[in-house]
C-alpha cells in the first residue's frame, strides 16, 4: 500500500491530499498510504468515518466538508479513498461535489470494492427511502488495487465479495462462470495471490460494459443483475442483517428463479448458478419478513419507470438482456422460494 506514493507522484496528483478511511481500515493500511504519501513530497491528512453501511449517508458527508475546510482544503486538494466501498462510494460522492470537483482516487481494500465499486465512477450515498439514490457519475484519476489488503479482511467479506465475482460471470462470460466454480475452494483459502487474474478478469468486464454506456442510460443496466431484490432486503433490514453480497445473493437466487419463468433460462443453468450461490452461505432471511413486503420494497429501486419494475435477467449463464418487466406472480413466486430450506433453494 505504501507504493501509492510513487503512482501518485508519476501521474501528478496535488500536493494537497486527503484520505478519507473508515475506522477499522484506517490503522491497516491509511497510515501507511499516509507516510507513503509524506515520503514522496505530498501534504496528506487523514479525515476518518464510521465504518458501515449505516454511515454511508448525507450526514457524515456534510461532516466531511465541515473537516475539509477546517483543514484548510480548496479546489487545490485531492481525495484518496481507503477502504471497501462504503468509503468509496462516500468519497467519491465529497470529491465530484466539494467545489464542484477535485481530483479523485480509489484505493479499495475490500473484494468487493476491488472487482466493483472502485471502478466505473458512480459514487454516491443512501438515503432513508432507498439506497445510493443520491449521487453521480465521477471517474477517479485512477484506481490503486493491492491485493495483499485482502489478508486481513474478514472470511464473511470476501464471500460477499464473491458474490460480486460470480455475478459477472453470469451476466458476461460463462467460461470465467466455470473457472469460479473450478477455483473457488481455493479462492476462500488464505491464499490471496489466487485472486490477482479473477480481479483482474472482473475490471476488465466491468470496463468492457461501463465504456460503452458510462451513464447507464441501457446496457449498463446488466450489472444491476441480483441488485433489484438485493437492494429491496438491504433496505427492509436497515443494512444491520446482510452485508451488500449477502443481499445480492439471495437477489441473484430470485432473478434466476424469474429469469427461468420470464426469458426461458434453462433450469440446468439457473440449478448450476444457484448451487454456486448457496456456498456462500448468507445468513438466513429474518423470519419478520416475508415476500410482499420484498416487493413493496423493490420499487424504490433506480430502475423503477412510470411505476413498473424493470429487471436485468439472464437468457443463460453469461447472457443478459434488462429493461425486462415479468409479471407480479412470477416475482412474488420466486422470491417466496427464498423462504424455503437451504436445498430447495436451488431445487429445480
Ligand atoms: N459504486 C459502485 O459502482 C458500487 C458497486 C458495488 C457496490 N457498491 C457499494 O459498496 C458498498 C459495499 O462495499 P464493501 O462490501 O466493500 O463494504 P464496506 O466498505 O462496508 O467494507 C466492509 C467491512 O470491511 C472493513 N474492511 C475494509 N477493508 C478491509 C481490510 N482490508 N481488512 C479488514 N477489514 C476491512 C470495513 O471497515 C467494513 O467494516 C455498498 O455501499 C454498495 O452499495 C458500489
Ligand atoms: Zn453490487
């Protein structure tokens, strides 16, 4: 991590940086960046939030600007991000905002944050009607990924992450598909250096789709697979239950299950993706909530239009098609499946 400094340097970052950290990443690896950057002739200070998807809110990004301009920061500052993708996208939201903009960067310490949210430049907080509904589209100069931060990350965020993984997968290329389900002992082993090309792998895809519709007016939309129901049982469990993976595993279950009825996905194909999904082990759903109130909650969704929901399904594994509009039944059923013991969760 303390090899930012040089990349800073080399691509002509202002000497006036900060680094906005959450406070279990800022003793790991900010610090570090921190006297890296000191190293190399920067002038960094650290600004540090609560670590949680609770804090990823409009509050703590008003008191971000308070310290920033208690330190004194103008346009001529800019902002690294530390952390998994809370911070990411909180920064991110300070950066293209604070004067109007001032340089960004991503360094993501989180799986998740380093095959998703650190690239593609959508940034932005929640809000108690919906998550990240408000934001923009702000690319970071460049993205930072050291994948020796994963070593101390906690087992449960790197499954999380790996719902990530699998998702591109699904929607893009079916051959990555099978090389997760060939590697993916190994990939939830200590051993990080596995995970160098599936990070790669995934920047590359998510480039792929984000450079040809950065504002996601259409095929961006492929990326939101899982993300419907997903955001839906975040939003209904006040983020306290399920990490952002977790959701979107369920999400990925219930949209397999819709995709079968709606667009023709094989059963074979929707048995093989929900196998692989159900060995991340989510926590269970809580017994407080049941299938109409997930769909209630769906339509706080960004891709709502004119009151009916518009999903991302899949044809086949790593073929999507979005904008789909399956019938209210077909959703309730699936999601109701969500309910049921683990085995019959991909029980086809
Ligand atoms: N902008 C996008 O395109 C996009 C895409 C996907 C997800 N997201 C957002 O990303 C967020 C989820 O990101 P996340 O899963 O990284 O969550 P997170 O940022 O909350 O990080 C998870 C936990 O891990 C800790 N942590 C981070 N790095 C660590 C490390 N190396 N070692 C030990 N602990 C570490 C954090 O402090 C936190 O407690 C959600 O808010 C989601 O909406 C955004
Ligand atoms: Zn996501």
């Amino acid at each position: 991590m303390s090899s930012l400094g040089p990349v800073a340097s080399e691509l002509q970052l202002p000497e006036r940086i900060i680094i906005i950290t959450d406070t279990n990443v800022k003793p790991l690896y900010a610090l570090q960046i921190h006297s890296g950057l000191v190293h190399y002739g920067f002038r960094p200070d650290i600004i540090t939030i609560p670590a949680g998807e609770r804090y990823k809110t409009l509050e703590v990004v008003r008191e971000v600007y308070d310290q920033l301009n208690e330190l004194r920061c103008g346009r001529d500052v800019a902002i690294v991000a530390v952390g998994g993708g809370v911070v990411g996208d909180l920064a991110g939201f300070v950066a293209a905002t604070y004067y109007r903009g001032v340089p960004f960067v991503q360094a993501p310490t989180t799986l998740l944050a380093q095959v998703d949210s650190s690239v593609g430049g959508k940034v932005g907080v929640n809000v108690p009607y919906g998550k990240n509904l408000i934001g923009a589209f702000y690319q970071p100069r460049f993205v930072f990924i050291d994948t020796k931060t994963l070593t101390t990350l906690p087992k449960r965020e790197l499954r999380s992450g790996m719902a990530e993984v699998i998702k591109y997968g699904a929607i893009l290329d079916e051959n990555f598909f099978e090389t997760i389900i060939d590697t993916f002992d190994t990939l939830l082993s200590p051993d990080v250096n596995a995970f160098t090309d599936i990070i790669e792998r995934c920047c590359a895809l998510k480039a792929s789709v984000v450079e040809q519709d950065e504002r996601e007016s259409g095929y961006r939309e492929i990326l939101n697979f899982g993300h419907t129901v997903g955001h839906a049982l975040e939003t209904l469990t006040q983020y306290s239950v399920f990490t952002h993976g977790e959701a979107i595993t369920y999400g990925m279950m219930a949209e397999a299950h819709i995709s079968v009825n709606h667009c023709g996905l094989p059963q074979e194909d929707a048995r093989r993706l929900c196998s692989l999904l159900v060995r991340l082990s989510p926590p269970k759903i809580p017994e407080s909530i049941d299938e109409e109130q997930v769909f209630e909650a769906m339509f706080t969704d960004k891709k709502v239009r004119s009151g009916s929901l518009r999903l991302t399904l899949i044809n086949k594994i790593g073929d999507a098609t979005f904008g789909e509009t399956p019938d209210e039944h077909h959703i309730k059923q699936s999601i109701r499946k969500l309910f049921t013991d683990e085995k019959d969760l991909c029980g086809y």
